[in-house]
C-alpha cells in the first residue's frame, strides 16, 4: 500500500513540477498538492508502522520530522527563502534511509537512494545552493525517493523478516 500510494505522490509532484509548473490553474494546483500532501501523510503513517520494529524511537523521530515538514511546507513557512519544511523532508529520508539499512526485512543497499534523496532535500535549508543546484537537486530527490517506492511496490518486504524482527 505505501508502495502504490508513494507511486501516486511521485507521479503527481514529478508532473506539478516539471510538466505543468505555471500552467495549471489555481484549483488544479490546489487539487495536485491536496493528492500529494495526503499521500505522503499516508506513506508517513504507513513508514512508521513498518519501520518500528528497527528502532521504535528512530520510527517516531521520522514521522515526526515529515509531519512537522508538511505543515511547514502546507502553510508555505519560508523565511528568508530557506525552505525548513524540505529541509525536515530531508532529514525524513536521511532517517528512513537509515532504517533501512538497519532492517532485515528490506535489502540493505535500498538505504542509499532515500539517504541520497534526504541530502538533495537538505540543499533546500541554503537557498543559494538549492538555487544553483535546481532541477537537478529535485529531480535527484524524487528518484531517491522513488526508487523506494518502486521496489513497495514491486516487490514488497520480507514479511517473515519483518515478523522475525517485530518479534
């Protein structure tokens, strides 16, 4: 389900920004962001559940992180241009990209991409760097991102692991 629901947020945010950007009328837009802020509150739940077992408390730092970002991002809360809500995405992924790697449920290598994601989010937290670096640090960020998803939803978890380790 995260897997399906990730793919859904990806595509969205992948055709807003690349496709569409300044071309969809407000209501549209709103629709858009509507779809990819409930998926990734979805994704958020569904990643802490999965990742519990690993560590309980990383699981919860994560969730908290991402909601705490979504906010952020929802009531657009830039000061000064720094972007604290992609920023708090970023160290989202860092953390999920740690459990991870920490779990034996999911192939370890599958870390890398949302620790890669996480640093292409945290270019966000200095405007001058995330300037320079756009597109390229938004697109790395959804393949990161989306290289996760991709595997849910292919391919899923061990769930005799993951009952092993919520054991």
């Amino acid at each position: 389900m995260a897997g399906a629901l990730f793919l859904l947020l990806v595509l969205t945010a992948a055709c807003a920004e690349f496709f569409f950007r300044g071309k969809l009328n407000s209501a549209a837009d709103l629709a858009a962001g509507f779809i990819e802020v409930s998926c990734m509150i979805a994704v958020t739940l569904l990643f802490y559940d999965l990742f519990k077992p690993v560590n309980k408390g990383l699981s919860l730092l994560a969730l908290s992180l991402n909601l705490v970002g979504l906010v952020l991002e929802l009531i657009q809360f830039i000061p000064r241009g720094v972007n604290i809500g992609l920023g708090l995405h970023g160290f989202y992924w860092l953390l999920i990209g740690c459990l991870i790697f920490r779990s034996a449920f999911l192939p370890g290598i599958l870390g890398a991409p949302p620790v890669f994601a996480g640093l292409c989010w945290l270019t966000f937290l200095l405007p001058t760097l995330a300037n320079a670096l756009s597109p390229y640090n938004l697109a790395a960020g959804l393949l990161g991102e989306g290289a996760v998803c991709l595997w849910l939803f292919v391919m899923g978890v061990n769930v005799q692991r993951w009952k092993q380790q919520a054991a």
